[in-house]
C-alpha cells in the first residue's frame, strides 16, 4: 500500500470556460501542482530536487472527466503512486468534490447545474494516469533513487502539504 497525499483547491472565476464550467487545462494544472504537493510531502520540495539536480518529467497523462465544476467548488485531489520501474513511476490521481459542496449549487454566480448534477461531497469529478520518468543532472533518464521510492512507498498517515 503506496502512501496517499491530499491537496485542495477552489474554482476560481479566471479559471472558467465560455460555459462556466471549470476549463479542462485547470485540471491538469492542478493534477500537477498536486504532485509536487505530494513530493514535498514525502520529503522532497522543488529545492530539494533542484539541489540533487533531478526532474521528474511527465511523458505520459490521461484524464477521465466525470462532473462539471463551477465557481467556489471546493475540490480534493488524493495522489499516490501505483509502480515504480527503473526509471520511470505511475502516479494515480483521484479529483472529488470537499466538504463544501452543496446539492444543486452552482457556487457564487455559476448558476446551478443541470439534470441530474448532483453536487454531493465526496463525488468523483475527475481522475488522472500520469507516468513520469526521473531525470538526473545530465537531463537523460535516471534509476529513481532509493530513498525517493522508500518515502512514496512506506504507508503511513496522509500528509497535507
């Protein structure tokens, strides 16, 4: 069993297609500052990484959306890491709706949603695959280190970053 970390965010209304759904790009931005979340979490901040020299690259995302968000959404994204190979990990990331959210609310000015959304805490909106491979100091792939797939590996209490 991988550890799991958890991250927040809230729509904003800069965030927002034409049709006042959140934009499909905003979930990919955020399944991303989720991972960083959950490298600090496990010990290695971007200064950490920028120091041993190493990147962790994505060479691979898919994303299945499942629910519309809207504006003041309040969503949880839960990132863990399924595999690790030599040098590259499959991190599975989970977006469902937090505490926040409210039956038929469409948050502030987002209007409500339509026929059959339900809006309950809880609710799977959205959830991504994402192979990333590790990169060392000369840019070329490199074996990802030991104590980077101890701390992603042991279980242990979710952190918050």
């Amino acid at each position: 069993m991988h550890p799991e970390f958890s991250s927040s965010f809230r729509v904003r209304s800069y965030e927002l297609d034409g049709l006042g759904h959140l934009n499909h790009a905003v979930f990919l931005n955020w399944y991303e500052q989720a991972r960083f979340d959950a490298l600090e979490g496990a010990g290695f901040p971007p200064g950490e990484l920028a120091r041993e020299g190493w990147g962790v690259h994505v060479v691979r995302i898919e994303v299945e959306y499942r629910r519309e968000c809207r504006l003041g959404d309040e969503l949880e994204v839960q990132t863990r890491v399924d595999e690790f190979r030599n040098s590259s990990m499959t991190i599975r990331q989970v977006m469902r709706r937090g505490a926040g959210a409210e039956a038929g609310d469409g948050g502030e000015g987002g209007g409500g949603g339509g026929a059959g959304d339900t809006r309950e805490p809880g609710e799977l909106v959205s959830e991504a695959k994402v192979v990333a491979v590790w990169v060392g100091p000369d840019g070329r792939p490199m074996r990802i280190p030991a104590s980077v797939r101890e701390a992603l590996s042991e279980p242990r209490t979710p952190r918050r970053p």
